[in-house]
C-alpha cells in the first residue's frame, strides 16, 4: 500500500512538473511570437519611414530640378524677347531704311527678306513668352497649349489640332499647370526634332476625378522596350511624379507616338 501510495504521488509530481514545463514553454512561445511581431512592426514602421524619407528626399530634388529649368526657361525668354527681339528689331528698322533709299527696281528683292526677318522676330517673340512661366499662367493652360501649337504649326506641321473634353475642372495648384504644359512641350519638341512628325493632336478630356490628357503624333516612333532612356523622356517622368501624375508613352517603328497622361483632380 505505502508504495503505491508513493507511485501516486510520484506519478502526480511528474504531472504536475509536465504541465509546468508545457505551460513554462508556452509562455516562452507566446513572448518569443510577442516579441518577433513587435520586432516586425518595429522594422517595418522603420522601413516605411526611411522609404518615406527617401521619396521626400527625391521629390525635394525633383522639386529643386524643376525650378532651377523653369528659372533658367524664364531667363532665356527674357533673353530672347529683350536682347535678340530688339537686334532683329533693329535690324528689321534698318533694312527698311535701307529700302527706302535704293532704286524702284531693287526694293522688291528687299522683300523676301523683309518678311523672313519679320517672322523671325514673330517667331522669337512667341517662343520668349512660352519659355515664361509668368506668362503660360496669365494665359491659361488651354490657351497656351493652343499658341503652342499655332506656332509649331506654322514652322513645321501640316495640322495640329485640339480637342477639350468635359467641364474644365481646377488645378490642385497653379503650379502644376505649369508642369503638364513642359511636359507637352517637351513632346512637341520631341516630334519636331526626332519623330519627324507632320502631324500631332492633343486632347484634354475632364473626368469627374481626374483630367485625362493624350497626345499624339505621327512621326517614325520607336521601339519602347529597346530605345535609350534620353533626358527628355526622363523629364517627363519626373515631373510627371512629382504632382503624382500617371505617364505612359506608347510607340512603335514607324507608329507614331502616343503619350497619355493623368493627373488627378482631387
């Protein structure tokens, strides 16, 4: 009988000490699984923060990138309109002098160039007040992506239409008008100076959350997966980004260029 009972106790001690253990692992699992979450959030929350830090750091770049090109776009408009209008200004006043004083017979050959000299400083005018943010704003984005086009048109495309979708809808910020608007510049330049194009159009189309804007040409176009990224692509993307624009540019060998961009607005 003793020996039972010591079997029994012996037997209820190895119990006891077995839910001990289980019950001492559980809760060293328990805090290891605690600690490991906790760890996990703690590194994440960090990571998150750095990731947050670093976009706010390139957008301090992007941002500082972007108004030293429009200070220095500003500053070659007023180059343009102060300096070189009046030189062709004044060459213009003097070729009419000058016309004024030679024979009947040679003043129609003072024409042509008369003209030529008159367009350019048209021409030099037009692009001054394009390079000035001062003025795109004045403006408006619509009217200034229609002298755009005017006068891209006049010097190298056969037609250059637009097209408004929608209720016109404002901007998150002034500043990003002028954002969209170099960006559509850049394409167009791009088409007059690569694509080869004779024809672009450009179309704003105003949904209820976000201005769909697409604009195309039809130029020779190239291979989106093999051309080399060049600045001007990389222009658009970044400024694109930083008023959290969507960009997409599509084309193919003798394709012409599709470019889509949307903004939200709101």
């Amino acid at each position: 009988m003793v020996q039972t009972g010591e079997r029994l106790v012996s037997t209820a001690s190895e119990r006891y000490l077995l839910v001990y253990m289980v019950t001492v692992l559980v809760i060293i699992t328990t805090l290891v699984i605690v600690f490991f979450i906790v760890f996990q959030k703690r590194k994440n929350k960090l990571l998150l923060d750095r990731i947050k830090q670093q976009q706010a750091f390139e957008e301090e770049i992007a941002q500082a990138q972007t108004e030293t090109q429009e200070q220095t776009l500003k500053n070659i408009g007023w180059e343009l309109h102060d300096n070189i209008g009046q030189m062709l200004s004044f060459a213009n006043m003097q070729l009419s002098i000058l016309k004024m004083q030679v024979a009947d017979e040679v003043k129609d050959k003072f024409k042509d160039t008369a003209d030529a000299l008159k367009d350019s400083l048209n021409e030099v005018r037009a692009l001054s007040r394009t390079l000035n943010n001062d003025v795109v704003l004045n403006l408006g984005f619509e009217q200034s992506i229609t002298n755009e086009l005017n006068r891209l048109k006049k010097m190298k495309f056969e037609t250059a239409t637009f097209q408004i979708i929608g209720e016109k809808r404002a901007f998150n910020n002034n500043k990003h008008e002028i954002i969209l608007f170099r960006i559509l510049q850049e394409f167009l330049s791009n088409s007059v100076k690569y694509a080869e194009a004779k024809n672009v159009s450009i179309t704003l189309d105003y949904q209820p959350n976000e201005l769909l804007i697409i604009a195309k040409d039809d130029g020779k176009g190239f291979d989106v997966d093999t051309i080399e990224k060049g600045s001007g692509l990389i222009n658009m993307k970044s400024r694109a980004a930083l008023i959290h624009a969507n960009l997409d540019i599509d084309s193919k060998p003798h394709g012409g260029v599709t470019l889509e961009i949307t903004y939200p607005l709101v």
